[in-house]
C-alpha cells in the first residue's frame, strides 16, 4: 500500500526561504518534511492530517510528551520532500522510481495541506517544486518518522 510520510521534529522555531525570501515561518510547532508515493489517496491523507495534529511528542505538566500540536496550539509547517519516497536499499545512490511523479505529489500535498488548515490555525508551507532552504531549531531534539 501507498503511503504518504512525514518526517516531524518538534522545534522552537523553523522557517522555509525561496530566493532570499521566507515563504513560511512558524514558532514553537511542528515541523514537518512530507514525502508522498505512487497512489497515495484521501484515506492516507486525512490518517496523516490526523496524524500530524494528534501526535503526542509536547510536554505536559509534569513534563512527560504527552500533549498534541492541537492541544499545545503550536504551528505547523508542512514542506514537501520527495526524497524521502527515495528507495534506499541498495547502492549508494538514492532511486527515486518510488516516489510519485510531480502533478500527483503536489495534488496530494495540497490536499494533506488543505486538511490540516480545515482543522488547526498557523499551518504555513514551504513552496512545492523550489529550491528551499529550510531552518529549524529542534526542540529536544525530538524526531519522528511517520507513516499513514
């Protein structure tokens, strides 16, 4: 089954520039670099969308990763990266025939976007298709590869 990834950190801050320029930028949040394969469809988009914004990795009082990004009421900002769809098991050169093609990645990509933005207030993006440059403080650092 295809599926669409995301690997998320917990940051302090994180920002995505276009040619000098930011496109997107939130503080304490998510940060999330979203790969998508071949055939990815609504079920996996609105199981990461849920994902993303139920995911516990936020501390609570005692100080336990207990809160969601809904709960903690950080921002999230979603930056596609087909290399992460990247077939990596052999050689030492990364395939990319895993991944899916550009038009349906980002039809699937905007509507992953479109869903968390149907649910959670400061969801910023970076810019399908660009070169970006991406930078984040982790937080922790707090890491999690997740799969729908």
């Amino acid at each position: 089954m295809a599926r669409v990834l995301s690997l998320i950190q917990r940051v302090s801050e994180a920002a995505v520039r276009v040619d000098g320029a930011d496109v997107g930028r939130i503080g304490p949040g998510l940060l999330a670099l979203v790969g998508i394969e071949p055939g990815d469809g609504e079920a996996q988009v609105a199981r990461m969308a849920e994902r993303l914004l139920a995911y516990r990795v936020f501390a609570d009082e005692t100080g336990r990763m207990n809160r969601s990004l809904a709960q903690a009421g950080g921002g999230l900002l979603l930056v596609s990266q087909f290399t992460l769809a990247a077939d990596t098991r052999s050689g030492n050169r990364p395939g990319f025939s895993t991944a899916a093609p550009p038009d349906e990645a980002e039809r699937t990509f905007d509507r992953l976007v479109a869903a968390c933005r149907a649910r959670h207030r400061g969801v910023e993006t970076g810019r399908f298709g660009a070169h970006m440059e991406v930078s984040l403080v982790n937080d922790g650092p707090v890491t999690f590869l997740l799969r729908a």
